[in-house]
C-alpha cells in the first residue's frame, strides 16, 4: 500500500458498534491502532507517546471530542485530527474545523471514505513535513486539471473545496456574496441554510494552513461573503 511502517492511529468513540469495526478495518490496512472510549483517557494516551493521525467522535461522554480536539492543539500536537460526526451536526463540524480539526467525516462511515481520508491527511501531514517553509506561499490554482499547488505541493481537497476555491480566485479581490457561492458552486435552487458553506470554508482554510483571524487567502465580510486575498 505505499504506507510507512508502524502508522499509528488514536481512535476514540464511545459506541463499540462502531468503534470495534472502524479499529479492525484500520488493523487490516496495517495501521497500528490504540482505542479509547472518552476523551480524558484518550488524552492520557497522547500525552504518553505521538500518533501519526487522530479520530475522534464529537459526542464523547464526559469530555467530548471538541475539548479533546482543542486540548490536544493547546499542547502542541500537530499531527492530523479527523473528527466523526452525526449525520445533521453540521455546526459541530464547523466548530470542529475551528477548534483545530483537519477534517471531518459523518456517520455512518462509510469505509471507502474513511480510508481515503485518513490517507490523505497522512499524505497531506507527510507533504508538510517535508516542506520548506517559505514567505509568501504560493498557491496555484489548475482548474484544467482541477489541482491545486501550495508552495508545490498538492492540496487534497475535495470536489466542492475545490468549485469554492476556484471560484473566489476567479474573482481575486473582489467579495463574492454567500447567496452567488450557494448558486454557482451548489445549486441555483437551493433554499434553506448556508451552513454547509460554512463547514466547507473551515475545511478549506485548515488544509491551506490560512487561519481566519489572519488570513493569507480567504478573507470574511460577515455577513456578506469571502474574498479572495492573494495578490
């Protein structure tokens, strides 16, 4: 499979419906997993050795997944954090990507997706530990071959990250209202919420390393929409 042996994975969730096929799936792709059921042992776990990636459930009793999530970042732990959430807890998703989570995935898992993601935010930790940091990042957007190059290296993103990007670096310099991004990059007969925009801004600023409150790319017009910052 290409991976580099002893990839170790911190898996938390409470349900062992879900947590006993999701750590055997892992096992069987030759992944080194340790499971916990709540998040202050799980955190015991992290502060005892570095995992390559972690997998946490939101709705963990006691301490949940959010916490986890933040305290794990407050301590210094870079590594890539998936989160696992119901299926209509979309704000969970966003405050998830917020408080330091790469990625977010909605159950039921489906295992198709789940191992591609755990790939590639250990592709994507991999690409940035081997990078160069450098001022200024350049970022490329190829919507011929839909790819997208940070400092060289290739961004994971999916399909509607990238319609979102491409998008508003379309439109450098310019505000793009969130009701034009809900008919351009999802349907022109959408109705109802935007939080789905939301979750996907979050998302996409984590993987270009582009921090809200001191963007390099993406800036916010509350309540009006995002700009495309790049000169």
């Amino acid at each position: 499979m290409g991976r580099e042996p002893g990839t170790s994975l911190l898996l938390v969730e409470d349900d062992d419906g879900i947590a006993d096929p999701l750590a055997a799936i892992l096992r069987r792709e030759g992944y080194a997993v340790d499971r916990h059921d709540d998040g202050r042992t799980a955190l015991v776990a992290a502060g005892a050795r570095r995992f390559d990636l972690y997998v946490l459930d939101v709705g963990l009793p006691g301490l949940d997944g959010l916490e986890v999530c933040r305290r794990l970042r407050a301590q210094g732990e870079s590594g890539p954090i998936l989160m696992l959430t119901a299926l209509a807890e979309e704000l969970d998703a966003v405050v998830g990507l917020d408080a330091g989570a790469d990625d977010y995935l909605a159950k039921p898992v489906r295992v198709a997706e789940l191992l591609a993601r755990v790939r590639a935010l250990l592709r994507r930790s991999a690409n940035r530990a081997g990078a160069t940091a450098q001022d200024g990042a350049a970022l490329v957007v190829d919507r011929d071959a839909r790819r997208v190059l940070l400092d060289g290296i290739e961004v994971d993103l999916t399909p509607k990250e990238f319609d979102l990007l491409a998008l508003l670096e379309a439109n450098r310099g310019a505000v793009v209202s969130r009701e034009r991004i809900m008919d351009e990059v999802w349907d022109e007969n959408w109705f109802g919420s935007t939080k789905t925009l939301d979750i996907h801004i979050s998302s996409l600023r984590r993987k270009l390393g582009d921090p809200a409150d001191e963007p390099r790319f993406i800036a916010t017009l509350r309540g009006v929409g995002y700009r495309f910052e790049q000169p």
